[in-house]
C-alpha cells in the first residue's frame, strides 16, 4: 500500500487550486461539470466495463461492442440526453464502435452536402437510429487522392436512377468504419456521369442492408476486411469492404446542396457556393484536434503518476530509492509532452472559434479566409497527430519494462490512436497542402496581397527576414514577444527559402517534388507557430487564479522552448538565433522543469480522467500499482489451471526425453 502514499504526497505539493485548472483544462464550468457526469455514468456502469477486452475473440470483441452501442443508446433516451451529453457518454464508452462513423460523417455528410428536402428526409430517420450509416469513399486503390476514385454513378434518363457500379477490382470500397457488419445505409462517393461525361466525385445515399433481415441488397457485396494492428484496439470496429453490381438508386439519393442533375440528365451547378462542403472538413479536422490532445493526456496521465510510484536507484543508507520522475532524463521526456497536451488543449479549443467563424463567412458568402482555415486546419490535424502517436509510444518507454503490458492501458492506447495519422488526410499529404499555400502567400506579397489569420505573420516578412534575436541571458528566453518572434521568424524564413528554391524551377510541380522534404519542414514550422501562439494567447484571457495561470505559463514556455531546442539546427541555420541563445533557451528549460516538477501530478489529475477511461493499472489515481498488477496477473486466462493444456502432450516428452516417439 505504499504508493497510495506517493500521491498522496505529490498532491500536496501543488502550488495552485485543482478545481480551477480542471475548469481552464474543460474550457468552462459547465463543460467540466457535463463531462464529470458523464464519465461517471459510464465508469458506474457494469455493461461498460473493458478490462477483459484484449482477451476476447474478434468475435467476441465484436458482440461485446454491439452490446455497449446498444446500451449507450439506451441509456441517452431514459436519460433525456443532449445531442452534446451523448457524444460525450459515447466518448467515454473508449470503444471504438460504427456509432462514430454514424454520428461523426454520415450525418454531417448529409446536413453539409444534402438539399433541404434530403436533410427533412433522411435526418429524422438517422437521429432516431432507424438507419445506421457510414461514409464510403476510400478504395482499394485509392485513399489520399479522392479525384481518383473508380466508383462510377451512371445516370439512366429512361428510369430517372443512377446506376452505382464497381468496375474494377480496386474501385472496391475499402475501410469504412461500421461498414462490415451494421450499417445499413452509406454515402458513397462515386465519379458521376451523365450522357457520357465525367463530372468528378460526388456523394449519393445507398442502402447497401434490408431493413427487414438486415441481408444485403441485391447487387451488393459487402463485409469486414478483417483483423487489423493491436489485439483489442481497432478490432472493435467493423471496418468494411464494399463492391456494387449495377445498383440503381433514385436520382433524389445523389446529394444535391451543390450540384444537381435534372431529370432529363443535365449536370447543374446550384446556388450554393461549393466552398460550403469545406465547413464540413473544418468541423471534423477540429475535432480530430481536441481528440488529440485527449489522446495525449491519457497517455502522459499514465506515465507521469507512474513515475511517481516507480523507484529506482539512489538509495541512501537503507532509505527509499529515487521517484523515477526526478531523474532528469525522465522529466526531460515526459514533461514537454505534458506541455504538449495543454497547448494541443487550447489549440483545439481555438478552432472550435475558427469553425464558428467560418461557419458564419460561408452563409454571408464571405469565402475571403477560407483557404487558410482550410490550410491551418489540415496543418494542425498533422501535426497533432504525429505528434500524439510518437507521445504515446514514448510514455511506454517510459514506464519502463511495465508499460509493455496490456493492463497499462499504452499499447492499446497506441494501437487504437495510430490511424489518426492517416484517416481524415493522410498527414505528409496534409503538409504538403499547407506547404503549397505558404507558397502561394509569398509569392502574392509582391502583389499587395495582405495575408490573413494565422499566416499574418508573413506580411511582416521584410522585418522578421532581419531582425535579430534579443536573448542575452537565459530568463529572457521568457518573454513571449521573444519567444513569438524566434517562431515567426524562423517559420517566415524557411517558407521564403522554399519559395527562392522552388523559383529556380522552370515547372512549379518539377520544383514541388524535387522540394518536398524542405516544404514539409517549412509547414512544420507554421504549424509549430500557431500553437505557441495560441497558448500564448490563451495566457492573455481571464484565466481563474493566478497560481493557474503562473502554471500554465510554465507549461507555455516548457513547449515553446522544447521545440525550439529539439528544432535548434532550423533556428540556428536561419539565422534567427545564435548557438550561444540556444544554449541558453536548454539552460532555461532545464529550471523550468524543476518548477513542473512539483505540480506534476496535479497537472495530470486537472484531465479529472477516471480510472475506468483511462484503463491503467500504472496510471490509477490511488497509485497501488504493484498490488493490482500481482492481482491482475492471476485473471488471465492461462492462469486458470496450474498446469497448461498441452502438458502431456508437448511439454512432457520434451522432459522425459521421449520427443522421437511422441505422437506431436
């Protein structure tokens, strides 16, 4: 019982109130409170139990799945929930299900790209659970570059239907989740045409499943694509495989909110501006973001209380051995990506604005910032991402030898978290993206094109292209016009040095390629910026208590000053510092973790994590850890007998030394 102590201790070291960054951390009290809730509800509820999820079949696993969807569903009507309160409960199920791809693309698919009439139709039936859909658009054979996709959706003016057809092998739809199995509808993407012309890729709602016997319809084959990476993890999912045989469908099922064909086969632009579809991709790529940063916390959660019971070491005259946590090869791991989940936090926070505003440009037509929401939101999805993966697996590491077991909740936490990189936009593709439109931005300030938003900053290029960085001693590395000025001028002067390059080129897209590499890192770097400078901003606004806002400031300056020493070689090579401030920016870093230190795990505890969300037995909040790791060891199911099946069979001769005549 000795770790219940290590916590115990640890929390009163914390130099501010918890209650207060548990709301700063929620982003209000009301969120803190309506998310508390919930996470109870699903941490009280037996149905939704986890512990023996690694253990199941597929089947098994699959069933089990069904059986929480069914009663997650259940508990949101005799509990009257809110569209918000049962995403939240969802969420804390921590299963992935085909309930997310119903509520998470189909519906916002419908309600981004369908008419008026489309959404009075099919929404009602969705909300109520009466069709379950998901979002076909990856193939076999194409993924990232949606443009090539085979689907093809012929229209037929004889029967007013289109004709939705696979016409090869790797047209196969491939990969949507709640395909396999359960849903019943889709909307999938498909290369329309009309009298012979191709008019790109557009979306239609197909029934691929009876609402009666739930088979599939004829012309239809459809099921799962089989086991995928991690041993519980994604396999809950039913992620499918989907061809069509000329499967006709009315012409009111192809989404028209942008584009329409008449009845007598004419492809008709509406008056809705196409560039609404991108609120949608907004909307999706903000949530990926603030999942992140959740993703981030569990796993930092984890590995920060584990390395307050876990000691090693550095025993003097018999006393306890050294806190693994106050190694400072361990805080120089973990602590900037502590850091990481609070500016990933605010970030995520930050485009929930960026989405409402954009929202409300679209419907007055003001499409005037949209190209670098659209850049700053496929950046951030990015990089957050990547980042997130490689934390996760670095918290493993550092929870040592233990961290390898399932019941430390990180492997399965990996293995589920890793597909983020590539769904949505697979994330170098992502930069690429960003790149090309740092690109076009230089290349108009010859033109007097002021940019906009998070790329403001390269409208200052004559100045950050000169200016010079002034740290003279280590604590200046703590001023945040310091700080935001390295970035600026770091990310304004590798984005410049691509553009001089790619000007060499005679062919742009020659010059693209060639440069890819260098045009990722220059994206990086925007990136980078915008979540420094949004974490700096998020210091300006009314935060609860000075303690708070004195830790958060820590946490800032601790992941502003980690990148900028993980990222030296780029600071330095651009002249925006000299190697003397970067040693200086490493010596300030250094105290800024002996002031982490203390508050390390009430830091964690501001995630006001369960233990039943975040499945650890290291990252438990009493911190008994040995005792349930000895306990745990003993469910396992090659533990039910004291001697293994196959004993007599295989183990046995090996003993007896009879091997060449055992009957194997």
């Amino acid at each position: 019982m000795e770790a219940l102590d290590y916590h115990a201790e640890e929390r009163r070291k914390a130099e501010f109130n918890l209650e207060e960054m548990k709301i700063v951390w929620a982003g209000s009290r009301r969120n803190y409170e309506l998310s508390d809730r919930m996470a109870r509800i699903v941490a009280s509820d037996p149905v939704f139990r986890k512990d023996n999820r690694t253990m199941l079949t597929r089947k098994d696993l699959f069933k089990d799945t069904l059986r929480k969807a069914a009663h997650a569903w259940k508990r949101i009507i005799d509990l009257h929930l809110s569209e918000e309160e049962s995403n939240m409960l969802r969420s804390y199920v921590d299963q992935p299900a085909f309930t997310d791809l119903h509520w998470g693309m189909f519906i916002p698919a419908i309600k981004g790209q369908g008419t008026n009439e489309q959404q009075e139709k099919w929404l009602p039936m969705a909300y109520k659970m009466q069709i379950i859909g998901c979002y076909a658009q990856t193939e076999l054979g194409h993924g990232s570059n949606v443009q090539g996709l085979e689907t093809t959706a012929t229209f037929d003016p004889q029967t007013d239907e289109f004709d939705i057809h696979s016409p090869t092998l790797t047209s196969s739809k491939w990969w949507p989740g709640g395909l396999g199995k359960v849903s019943t509808h889709a909307v999938v993407y498909a290369r329309l045409i009309t009298s012979g012309q191709d008019h790109g890729v557009h979306g239609f709602i197909v029934q691929l499943r009876s609402l009666d016997d739930h088979l599939p319809l004829p012309g239809i084959t459809v099921g799962d694509i089989g086991m995928k990476f991690g041993s519980g993890a994604y396999n809950s999912m039913d992620n499918g495989l989907l061809r069509f045989d000329h499967v006709r469908i009315p012409r009111n099922q192809m989404l028209m909110r942008v584009s329409q064909v008449t009845k007598e086969g004419k492809f008709v632009q509406s008056d809705v501006p196409r560039q609404l579809v991108y609120g949608t991709m907004v909307y999706v790529r903000q949530t990926i973001v603030s999942d992140a940063s959740c993703a981030l916390a569990r796993a930092v959660c984890i590995a920060t209380r584990y390395s307050a019971v876990r000691r090693q070491f550095g025993s003097q005259n018999g006393g306890p051995e050294t806190q693994v946590i106050d190694y400072k090869t361990q805080q120089s791991r973990l602590f900037p990506l502590l850091a990481s989940a609070y500016a990933f936090r605010f970030v995520g926070e930050w485009l929930k604005w960026l989405y409402t505003d954009v929202t409300q440009r679209l419907q007055a037509n003001d499409f005037s910032t949209l190209p670098e929401s659209h850049a700053c939101t496929a950046g951030l999805k990015s990089m957050t991402t990547s980042v997130t993966a490689d934390a996760i697996e670095e918290c493993r590491k550092l929870c040592g030898g233990h961290g390898y077991l399932s019941n430390s909740g990180l492997p399965e936490l990996f293995a589920v978290y890793i597909p983020t990189c590539t769904y949505e936009g697979d994330n170098v593709v992502l930069l690429l993206q960003v790149a090309r439109f740092l690109m076009k931005t230089v290349s108009q300030l010859g033109l007097g094109k002021k940019p906009v938003g998070t790329t403001a900053y390269i409208g200052r290029a004559e100045h950050l292209m000169q200016c010079c960085c002034e740290v003279e001693k280590a604590e200046d590395w703590l001023k945040p016009s310091v700080i935001l000025e390295a970035f600026e001028a770091r990310a304004v002067r590798m984005s410049v040095t691509c553009a001089k390059s790619l000007a060499k080129f005679s062919n742009p897209e020659d010059g693209f390629a060639e440069l890819s590499a260098d045009l990722l890192e220059a994206a990086l770097a925007h990136c980078q910026l915008i979540v420094v400078s949004k974490f700096l901003e998020k210091l300006q606004k009314d935060i609860p208590g000075k303690e708070v806002k004195r830790q958060l400031e820590i946490l800032c300056n601790v992941y502003a000053l980690h990148l900028l020493h993980k990222h030296l070689g780029d600071f330095v090579a651009t002249g925006c510092i000299t190697p003397k401030q970067g040693a200086l920016a490493n010596e300030q870093l250094r105290l800024l973790f002996a002031q982490v230190r203390p508050n390390a795990i009430a830091l964690v505890d501001a995630f006001n994590y369960t233990d039943h969300y975040l499945g650890s037995i290291l990252g438990c909040y009493d911190g008994n850890v040995y005792q349930k790791l000895y306990q745990d060891a003993w469910k396992d199911p090659l533990n039910d007998t004291v001697v293994p099946d196959g004993y007599l069979e295989y183990i046995r001769p090996i003993l007896k030394q009879h091997i060449r005549t055992a009957r194997l």
